[in-house]
C-alpha cells in the first residue's frame, strides 16, 4: 500500500542551522499493516509523516501509495486518500460548527460541493449511528459546538472523521499525548476498533513504548532520519519495555534513550 524509496529532507540547506531529518529513508507497509512508529526526539518520526501528507516538497527519493507515485502531489490532493489527527485535540475539527457539521464535512472530503441543503435526514441518522460506536453519549449531542467538547472527545471525533471515508492510508502523529492516561487509553481502544474492522492500513507515532508494544502488527523505531529497527508479528508480541529500550540503545549507539520514551 505504501512504498518510500530513499526519500531525504534537509531544513535550513546551506546555513549554520541545517539539520538533516530524514536521511535515505527506506519503508514498505502491506495493505492492512498497523505499524506504530517510535525514537527519541528529533528521530524523525513527525517529519516523516508530514512528508507522507505533503506538508514540504520532499528533497530526494519517491513516494507511492497503492501503486500511484504522489511524490509531487500537493498536500490538499492527497487529503481526498489521507487521513490524519494530530497530537493537538484543538487540530483536525472546526471548533465552531456544530458535531454533525464537522462530519458532514468529513463525509463531504474530495467531492464536489453543490448547493443543495446541508445535511439530509438520512446522513443525520448515519451519524448519530457512527458517534454511538464511540460510546461517549456524543449521539445525543450532535447540535453542540466542537469547541465545548473536552479533549478526548475532540480526538475521538477527530479520529472519526479522519477514518469516514476509508482513506488508503491513516496517519496518527502521538494522538493520544496531551490526554491524560484515562482517556488516552479510550481513544487508543477506540483507534484499534476502527482501524481493526475498517482494515486500514496505518502508521501511529508514540513515545509511549508499552503503546507501541501493545498496538499494531508491526513496530519500527527511528533514530536520526532513518528506520533501525523493525518488528512484526510475534517477535512484537513477545517485546518488553526493557527489551526495547535495550534495542534502542544497541542500533541508535546512545547510552539510554530519551526520557519521554519513559514514560507509560
């Protein structure tokens, strides 16, 4: 489903400030493959998904996503097969449209917008059903402001909305690091029931480890630019924290990995 070749991205080229974020990068994912993507900070993980998403023109290498190259697809393009939410619960919906407005939205991505009435009686039963399956009562909401949910409500209606149209690929950039661990854990459960039934093909980047370890059929770990790691199958289900912290420490030649890789 996706395929990058050797891609490369350097920012700031040619002053005192150039960093190097993504350096000859090479990774396949399957069709269906729920990969988790984890590093210490500055590994690329962030810049990689962005590249994906045509956030910047890349600087070498190639993109292809279900067989069509999209290396030079401006990022609006690639929003009609895309789906992403980012860490930010306040990105990814329209604070002051009401819930079925942003769905509507959602449902609305890649096609033409006429002028006929917004949101028949038919889409408000479909989305009242959908919002149901995230068992947070927001069916019964679906006339109030986006912007008077809490955060993980947000990020779960985000997720959503980014999983309507059954995108090619999903994009998750540490959706669930400003939540606190309650709700984080409910959207992660949420994630892995759309992501399961819908069989997307997606990257989730986390700090967390025993997120990593606990979602998804395979985990790659960056560190400056490039994949060093990479696990799937039961290999990954039989990691432990302590495990991976040691084949972080073994392929990134650090001493110990980054403090927020700590945390749980």
């Amino acid at each position: 489903m996706l395929e990058l070749n050797q891609i490369r991205k350097v920012f700031h080229p040619g002053t005192v400030n150039a960093r190097t974020a993504i350096d000859g990068l090479d990774l396949k994912l399957e069709k269906g493959d729920y990969v988790t993507v984890i590093g210490g900070n500055g590994a690329g993980k962030s810049t990689l998904l962005n590249a994906i998403a045509g956030t910047f023109p890349l600087d070498a290498g190639t993109i292809t996503l279900d067989g069509r190259n999209i290396t030079g697809m401006p990022e609006y393009k690639r929003a009609a097969f895309l789906g992403r939410v980012f860490q930010d619960p306040m990105m990814g919906t329209a604070p002051t449209m009401m819930i079925e407005e942003n769905l509507a939205l959602a449902a609305r991505r890649g096609k033409f917008r006429g002028l006929k009435w917004g949101i028949s009686g038919k889409e408000r039963a479909e989305y009242k059903k959908l919002l149901g399956t995230l068992e947070l009562g927001l069916e019964e909401r679906m006339s109030v402001k986006v912007s008077l949910l809490s955060g993980g409500q947000r990020q779960a209606l985000t997720l959503l909305m980014a999983s309507l149209k059954l995108p090619k690929l999903l994009l998750l950039d540490e959706h669930t690091a400003a939540l606190d661990p309650v709700t984080a854990a409910k959207v992660l459960d949420i994630t892995d029931r759309i992501v399961t039934e819908n069989g997307l093909t997606t990257l989730m980047v986390t700090h967390n480890m025993r997120d990593a370890i606990a979602h998804g059929n395979r985990l790659i770990m960056m560190d400056a630019g490039r994949v060093v790691l990479d696990i799937a199958g039961e290999d990954k289900k039989k990691l432990t924290v302590p495990e991976l912290m040691a084949l972080f420490s073994k392929v990134s030649a650090a001493d110990e990995a980054n403090d927020k890789m700590l945390l749980t």
